[in-house]
C-alpha cells in the first residue's frame, strides 16, 4: 500500500441569504381616474389612457379642467400637468411645420394654375398671329 493521502475539496458554505417578508402594498386608485383599483399607479394598460389624454390635451382635443377632475389624486394631476407642459412644444412644432407644409402647397399649386393661364395666354396667341401661308 501506499502512504499518499488524499485530500477532499473543501466546499465554502456562502451565508444563506434571509427572505424579506412580502408586504402587500395597498390598494390605490388607479391615477387615469377610472375608478380601478391597483397595488401600483396604474391598471394594467391604463398608463397609455394617462398619457394619451395628456397628449389630446396639449393638443386641444380634450379640455385639461374636466380631465384634470377626472383623475384620482393631487399625485397624478401634478404628473398630467407636468406631462402637457412637456408635450406643448412639440405640438407646437407640429403645427407650425403643418402649417409649412399647407403653404408650400399652396404655393405649388399658385404655381400651377399661373403656369396653366401662361399656357392658355400662349396659345391664343399661336391661335392668332397669322401664318406665313397667309402672309405672303
């Protein structure tokens, strides 16, 4: 027999980690004010409802009192306030660039009827210079 030894891998324990206990949130209204309630700010699919009204208001689609009633708390009017004013300049740009847009077509089109008057102009008068048949 041999006299080696053998020697085991010793395996470091790590510290077992303490579970948290679970508190249940409480439930809130949900902040689109429709009257759901949710451990969170919104129910589910109802942040798109939240922010899209914010947007037709900015956009003067919705009137921002009677949506602002609507809502659930003092919390989520601030966050529908702060939402407009952060939307209001885009809308601004909107406009103004639809506005860009209506009147490069207006003027494209002023420039197609102008060209079309020159048109007729022109030919009214090939219509009525005499040809050199008639001349000579």
């Amino acid at each position: 027999m041999s006299d080696t030894m053998t020697v085991e891998p010793t395996v470091e324990s790590k510290p077992s980690k303490v579970k948290k206990e679970k508190v249940e949130k409480p439930l809130v209204a949900c902040w689109c004010g429709c009257g759901g309630q949710t451990r969170g700010k919104f129910v589910p699919g109802h942040d798109s409802r939240f922010h899209g009204n914010a947007k037709r208001v900015a956009r003067g689609l919705l009137d921002m009192d009677v949506t602002l009633a609507g809502l659930a708390h003092d919390e989520a009017r601030a966050e529908f306030r702060k939402l407009v004013e952060h939307e209001l300049p885009k809308v601004a740009k909107w406009k103004a660039e639809e506005e860009a847009k209506a009147t490069r077509k207006a003027e494209k089109e002023a420039a197609a009827k102008l060209k079309a008057e020159q048109d007729k102009v022109k030919e009214a008068v090939v219509d009525v210079a005499p040809s050199e048949a008639e001349v000579s």
